[in-house]
C-alpha cells in the first residue's frame, strides 16, 4: 500500500531563526522551517494510520495531535521547507505500512528430545567435577 500524498493546506509552515551554517546572516534570517501538521484531525488519513502515526512521530507529537517537524539542515527556506514535507512523508509512509503477523510456533518433538538430552550430559560434565578426587 502507497501511503496517501497530505494536501499543502492541511500543513502549517513558519519560518524561524536557526543556528549553524548561514555565517552572520544566520542571525537576520529565518530559514529554519517549522512544519505542523494537525494529524489527529486530517481527512486524508485513515484511523489505522493515525494511530500507528501516533507511535511513529512519538515526542514529536503534541498532546493534541499536531504533529511538529522543525528542518534546519540547509541555508534556504525553500529547502528546509522540501526536508520537513519529505521527513512527514517518510513517517506516513513508515505508518501506512502494514506488519506482517507472526505466526508462533512450538518445538518439534525431536528438538526437545535433543535439547533434553543436551542438558543430562552437561549435567554429567558438571558432576565428573565434582570434588570427588581430592589430594
């Protein structure tokens, strides 16, 4: 399963001070995007997703659903902007995804046999140890 495209206007971009590479222009600009998305509240999403989006976004989540990416990586908005949009992507798409179930099974007979059989001679080993031959 693909996971679905989220529409521009169900996200909020604003633009903040961001340290790191910029030199002294980094103090006049902001270029570091902040991106909100309401996931609680989105028509685009299914429950199921939602809810495995909870688990995926973990602390990046607010207590009300929002979802809260900050991009800092690069010098420009617009790139920034581009790395928030494609890590949200990249967590709806890990959400989407459905795990397989996993089938439990038992030993086979033969394995126990073996396995038992494995702990009498360690047994063994460890009683030939024994202090029975002292000086």
């Amino acid at each position: 399963m693909s996971s679905p495209i989220i529409p521009d206007d169900e996200l909020h971009v604003t633009y903040i001070l961001a340290s790191g590479p910029g030199g002294q222009n980094v103090n006049k600009v902001a270029t570091a995007a902040q991106l909100r998305f309401d996931a609680r509240n989105s028509p685009t999403l299914s429950g199921r997703v939602k809810h495995r989006l909870a688990e995926v976004a973990g602390s990046r989540m607010t207590a009300d659903g929002v979802i809260v990416l900050t991009a800092r990586r690069f010098r420009s908005q617009t790139r920034n902007r581009e790395d928030a949009v494609a890590r949200l992507q990249d967590m709806i798409t890990q959400a989407s995804a459905v795990q397989a179930y996993r089938v439990p099974t038992r030993p086979s007979r033969t394995q126990r046999k073996k396995r038992m059989d494995n702990k009498q001679h360690r047994s063994r080993v460890k009683q030939g140890r024994s202090g029975r031959y002292t000086d």
